[in-house]
C-alpha cells in the first residue's frame, strides 16, 4: 500500500528521471496528454473482446501486463500534473467532493446514470 507522500515521491523520482535524461524539453503538456491517452489506450486493448466475468478473471500472466500499462498511465498522469503544477491528491479530493454532491447516496446508489439524469 503507499504512503500519504507516495505521489510527491513518484512525481521527484519521475522529475529525475527526465532531467538525467535531459527530455523536460519533450515533456510538455500537449505531448504528456498524448502519451497519457495512448497509454489508455493500452490497458484498453488488454479487455477488448473479453466477456466482463473473464475481464475480472484474469491470469497471472495478464494481470502483470495490466499492472504495467496501469503503471505507465499514472507515470504519465504525475508527470503530467507536474509540469502543470497541479497537485494531484488535492484536485482528486475536490473532484471527490464534488462528486459526492453530483451523486448523492440516495439518489445514485445501485444506479449508473450521470448525475444531471438521476
């Protein structure tokens, strides 16, 4: 399980890795953004054409590959929010908020629909 820093860690550790690299110049937003969907895109391909009780059964072998292509979206995704300067655990606990208001338990529970259909 990570720590409540485990994401401020990630975001240095991935910051280094760029600049031993020298590639910050290629990390800009519009490229980042890109990578990110295409990295989707990849865990994507992993489901396609599966049945949603074997896409929950996966095996050992498909659930590592799941775990790296999950991995390269958050790498991505922190890296992202880095050069943004966009603090990754706050947006998500305000979006939280805000969701919570969109669904409220007594409207939402059991049901799928977008918030301005329940």
């Amino acid at each position: 399980m990570s720590t409540p820093d485990s994401l401020l860690m990630l975001r240095d550790a991935l910051r280094a890795f760029a600049a031993e690299r020298d590639w910050e110049r290629f990390h800009t937003p519009k490229n980042l953004a890109m990578a990110l969907s295409g990295e989707a895109g990849e865990v994507i391909e992993h489901f396609q054409w599966l049945t949603p009780e074997a896409s929950a059964a996966l095996s050992t072998e498909q659930r590592e590959a799941v775990a790296l292509e999950l991995a390269d979206v958050l790498l991505y995704l922190v890296r992202l929010a880095d050069v943004l300067d966009i603090d990754l655990a706050d947006a998500s606990h305000r979006k939280l908020a805000i969701n919570t208001t969109r669904y409220p338990v007594e409207k939402a529970r059991g049901r799928h629909e977008k918030y301005d259909k329940l």
